[in-house]
C-alpha cells in the first residue's frame, strides 16, 4: 500500500512537454497535489491481503469481515430464486418493485419514521434533500463540519434564500445565528418561511456527538411558532448507536420530532446505499423535485437484498454483542493510551492530544471514530509508524478537514480485540516518546523518525521528491 501511494505522488506534468495540452493541464494540478503528498489514490489496503489490523474501515460491525452478512445475504437470495438482478429504470418510470417498497417500509418502522425512500448513497441522498425541501425564502443553518455532500448540496442546487453556518457544536454560535434571522429574515419571523436545520448525529472526522437537544431547545425558543426543522445526517450513527443500532435519534428518543433524517448502509450494515427518513409529504417532494432521485435508476434487487439482510441481523438483536464490543474497546483505549507516561508529556508538549480522551467516563456513550492529532507535519509520520506496525489507521488532511487541522483518525470494529487495542496504544506512545526525544536532541541532527526515514528512503529510490 505504501509503495502503491509513493509512486502516486511523483510528479508528471514536467515530463510531459510533448504531450496533449488536455493531458498536461490535468497532471498539472494533480501535480499541486503530489507536491504535498496529498494526491489521493485507489489502493488495496495492506490490512486485506496480510496480516494487519484493520482501525480504518467502515466496517463497524464487522459484518463483511466476519461473512455474518453474506451468510444472511445468500439466505435472502434463496427466498427470490427467480429475482431480476436490475431495477431497469428509474422509480419515477419502470425501475420501482415490490421488494424495494416493503423494504421501504420495514426500515422506517426500524426507526419509528412515516416512510423512506432508499437511494444510491448518502452524496446522492444529501445532494436530493436540498434540492427538494427548502424552498424560496426558507433559509439554512448548519454546523460547519457537516458532510461535504451537504455542503454541496446547499450551495449548487437549493432554493434556499441564504444560508448560514455556525461553528460546530456550538449551542451559543447556534444561537446568535438564529437571532439573527429573527432580524433579519422577515418572512421567517412572520412564520411563513422555515429555517432548515443540518447537522449529524456524530462527525466524521472529529468523532464527536451532536448536542442535537440542547440545539432543539434554543431552536423552539427563539422560534416557538415551529418554523425551525432539523435533519440528521445518521451516517456514523447506523448499528452502532441507539436501541439495536437505530442511530442516535432513536437513543434519544425523538424520533416523532426530526421531520428528516438520512441513514447510510455503507458502513455499519456492510452493503451500499442510503435511506431518507421522513413523511409522504416530505417523499414526494424529494420524488418529484430532487434530479438525482428522478433521473436515475433505482437500486438494484442485489442492493436492496443486502440492505435487507443487515437490517434482519439488527432486529435479531446479532449486533448488539457488537455494539457492546466496540464501547467497550474505545473506553479500554482511553484508559491505555492516557495511562502511559509518556501520554501526559506529549499532551503537553502539544506533540499529540485526543479530545475524545477527556472526561469520556462523563458521556452516555463514546463513539468508534477517535481521531489522534499531532503537530500538522507529523501527521504522515505517525501514519507511517503505525503502517510500518502492521496498525492501519490513516492521515487525514486538507481539504477533507480544515487547513492546520490534520489528524490521524481511527475507527473501532467489533472484531478488534482487547490485544490488537493495546498495541494500537502502544504503538502511538512509542511514537510520541520518540517524536519528544528527537525534539530534545541537539540542532542539526536528524529530526525525522525512524518510520518516516525509512519510507523516504523508499520515496528516494522512486525518485520521488521529499517534503517535510
């Protein structure tokens, strides 16, 4: 996997001289990519084909890895021997089958909702939420780490009047924002316009939960009429929170009080593709008004028939053991990493700190995305440590998160063990206790990790310019 990144970010446009002008201009800005090491690429990861741990994936549950879901995907099969592997059309035309609308409907009533409306993936499902629900004159408000898909969503193709973000998790930034448009956003204060509220039940990339209460509390006080609604992106919510893995919404019992909420089967549940939840109001908005949903065909009998087998595994109750387990792995990692000497030094010396560490014995539940952060420039050498450790956890820079904010983000499974979660601590206090010890040594010495020197030299037999 190393190898397979390295030789994706040498750069190419400079050997390309000769070539199309079409070509070059593409590789050149790759190439602003490959400057920084931040080219992305398609890549087998090492934790499939050896013997490496799996901290990265979205397979939470562990339903792939452990072949629980196929098992019950071929069961599922066996029942329909006659199935049609395509839907051949779109839901609007030809593509809808019975199947897919009692799916339909068993998943909303999974998660106490009127009805549902399964589409192609969470992008596709955020992408047709805001083209089809704010009207002209509603406004939205968002926390600012919402999906990029949301973001897209309101700014190419809303009719929203404007929109507003407030900083994240903020209750009191939520605030000012709202008493805002009481002032400013007549229609709104007149009760004739609405204020969309987005935000998710936990965050991709800092694993932290929505103060979603406390937000819908300021929400009925400033606007006690009711013209602000909430929708609840569930994606890092589904199977692994809530009763059975209903999500966070379902823990928090207000499912009647969310008028949309969007759960993904990418992750937890192992398969593809998401779920709108709402009522027959809100589903023919988003069936006659959002383009991706309209203009696209509708998921296949394959699809749906493996989203129906995770969400039997949940009902069965086969994934609360699961659940459990992954509680139980990320309260053990906390207890380890911050028992280490060296964790208090590092943390501050500021060379590495994990916020989802601090007072989590306070919180009702702890989440299996921890994100690990560093120094900015020592976010690939701590990637390198672990990768090299047989510990696959990965980078995460800009533009996924903010410039300055990089991190190395690791999530939990209910296949990882209390041994493989050791030495994952371990392995990170290694690093920190070295990282401090180069930063003590005297100027003019090598600074660079072991790992990292080892993979430059790797990057240098592949002619691959070095930064750091």
């Amino acid at each position: 996997m190393l190898s397979t990144w390295m030789k994706s970010q040498k750069l190419r446009a400079p050997a390309m001289k000769n070539e199309s002008v079409f070509y070059r201009n593409i590789e050149e800005a790759l190439d602003v990519r490959r400057a920084d090491h931040a080219l992305y690429n398609i890549k087998e990861n090492i934790w499939k084909s050896s013997d490496a741990v799996d901290f990265c994936s979205n397979d939470l549950l562990s339903l792939g890895a452990s072949g629980l879901l196929r098992e019950k995907f071929m069961a599922e099969l066996a029942l329909y021997p006659n199935f049609t592997p395509g839907a051949g059309g779109s839901r609007m035309m030809d593509g809808n089958y019975e199947y897919l609308e009692n799916l339909e409907r068993e998943i909303a009533e999974f998660h106490g909702a009127e009805t549902g409306l399964f589409v192609g993936s969470g992008f596709e499902a955020n992408l047709a939420i805001f083209a089809a629900i704010p009207r002209p004159g509603d406004v939205i408000v968002y926390d600012e780490l919402v999906h990029a898909s949301s973001i897209e969503g309101m700014e190419k193709h809303s009719l929203a009047n404007c929109r507003f973000p407030f900083s994240h998790n903020d209750v009191e930034s939520f605030r000012d924002v709202l008493l805002n448009i009481w002032e400013t956003q007549t229609l709104v204060k007149q009760g004739v316009r609405s204020v969309i509220v987005a935000v998710e039940s936990i965050y991709s990339m800092d694993g932290d939960v929505c103060p979603l209460e406390e937000l819908m509390e300021a929400a009925a006080e400033i606007f006690p009429g009711g013209q602000v609604q909430f929708y609840v992106d569930e994606a890092h919510s589904t199977g692994v929170i809530g009763p059975r893995g209903s999500g966070f919404v379902c823990e928090l019992g207000l499912e009647k009080s969310i008028p949309i909420r969007l759960h993904t089967f990418g992750k937890a549940i192992a398969s593809a593709g998401a779920i709108i939840l709402c009522n027959h109001t809100v589903k023919a908005a988003l069936t006659n008004f959002a383009r991706s949903v309209i203009y696209t065909t509708a998921p296949s009998f394959i699809v749906a028939a493996s989203v129906r087998a995770g969400y039997k595994l949940l009902k069965d109750g086969q994934t609360e053991a699961g659940q459990k387990h992954i509680q139980h792995l990320v309260k053990h990692f906390f207890k380890t990493i911050t028992a280490d000497p060296i964790w208090a030094k590092a943390s501050k010396a500021g060379a590495l700190s994990c916020p989802l560490a601090e007072d989590w014995e306070e919180r009702a539940f702890v989440t299996h995305i921890v994100p690990i952060w560093t120094r900015p420039r020592y976010t690939y050498w701590l990637m390198f440590h672990l990768l090299l450790s047989k510990f696959c956890a990965y980078g995460v820079e800009y533009p996924t998160v903010p410039k300055g904010q990089s991190r190395v983000r690791v999530t939990f499974h209910a296949n990882n063990t209390e041994a493989e979660t050791d030495g994952l601590a371990q392995s990170i206090c290694s690093w920190a206790r070295e990282m401090l010890d180069l930063e003590e040594a005297e100027a003019g010495e090598d600074r660079i990790p072991k790992a990292a020197r080892q993979v430059y030299s790797w990057m240098a037999d592949e002619a691959i310019e070095v930064t750091h």
